[in-house]
C-alpha cells in the first residue's frame, strides 16, 4: 500500500499518506452544473427538486475525467478510500452503481447521516475514524474552497480539484491547499 504505486512520485505530499476521502460532487464526478441549474431551482418543492437530481444522477451524469481510473487504480494498489458528500446516498446510488464506484470505496457518508455541513469537520474526523488511519496519513480532495478550508485547518493535506462551476475560486483554492490540480492525470503516476 504504496501511495507512489498510483501516483507521480514527485508529489512530496503524498509520503506517508494511507488512505484518501473523496468529496463526490465537482471532484469525482461532474455534477456540479446540474445542481446549478436555474431550472432546479424554480421547483418550489424540495422533494421534487431531488426527484429531478435523483434521475440526473442515474441517467446523466458521469464521473469527472480520470476519476474512475484513479479510483480502479487505488483499489487495485490496496490504498483505500471513501466517499464523503453533501448528496445522500438514495440520490446517486445509481450513478454509483451504473460506473462501480460501489465497488471500490470503502463507504460512502454523507452530511444528512453526519448531522452537520462541511463548515464544520465532523464528516472528515468520522471517515478518518472509519478508515482507520490518523488525520496526518490521509488526503482530502475537493473541488469547493469552504470545504477544503475545514478539512485543511482540521489538519488533513487536502488537494483541490478544478470544477467548471467553481473555477472563479480557483486563487483561494491555490492558497488553502496542498496542491490543486485540473484531473486527476495530472497527479497520478505516468506509466513508463
């Protein structure tokens, strides 16, 4: 369990790492747009809101690119890693299910079942629990600058990831992480 066995040894960051929590939405997969639709949002109703969100999620919204390959790719080495999202899992179960993501995370939590936002830890210090490893030995990756500002002062090494929706965040992303990057080809290790 090598973290160098998936990603660019060139990444200093990465020594001594074990696990990795994901955050789903504009990181590993491409979603962000749909929940910004003007559309969604004249939908007085919220469960009708998430019905729509619900068959976006299992019809028309795919992983970001390189996403399902890194996620293959850290199964296979035996570095594991969660999903840990503001979307409840009854929404994106089938998206999960349609790519596989299911069979490669260790679990998948969201903030409905933590109790609390992102603007507060909780979900990081939970998944960090569940994997079993310290704050120290795992990565965080996110696309939105609140969220890896909670991550990044409740100690984690964080990696931003470039989303459409938030790319006018990208200079705050750049000075609350670790690194930021476009996809994920750009961190994971080049074959030779």
């Amino acid at each position: 369990m090598d973290f160098f066995d998936v990603f660019d040894n060139s990444k200093a960051y990465f020594k001594g790492k074990k696990a990795i929590i994901f955050d789903m939405d504009g990181t590993l997969i491409d979603s962000m747009g749909y929940w910004f639709l003007k559309e969604l949002w004249t939908i007085p109703s919220q469960e009708e809101r998430e019905k729509v969100m619900t068959e976006n999620y299992s019809v028309k919204i795919e992983p970001k690119p390189y996403a399902l390959e890194l996620c293959h790719n850290l199964k296979d080495a035996g570095i594991p890693f969660c999903i840990a999202t503001n979307t409840p899992a009854e929404m994106s179960g089938a998206m999960m299910s349609k790519y596989g993501f299911d069979k490669l995370y260790e679990f998948y939590i969201d903030c409905d079942t933590i109790g609390a936002s992102k603007s507060v830890p909780d979900i990081y210090l939970y998944s960090a629990k569940k994997l079993g490893f310290g704050i120290d030995e795992i990565v965080v990756f996110e696309d939105m600058p609140e969220s890896a500002k909670t991550a990044k002062t409740a100690g984690f090494c964080v990696v931003g990831v470039y989303d459409e929706i938030s790319k006018n965040s990208m200079p705050e992303m750049r000075k609350i992480c670790d690194d930021y990057i476009y996809n994920f080809s750009n961190i994971m290790k080049k074959d030779s």
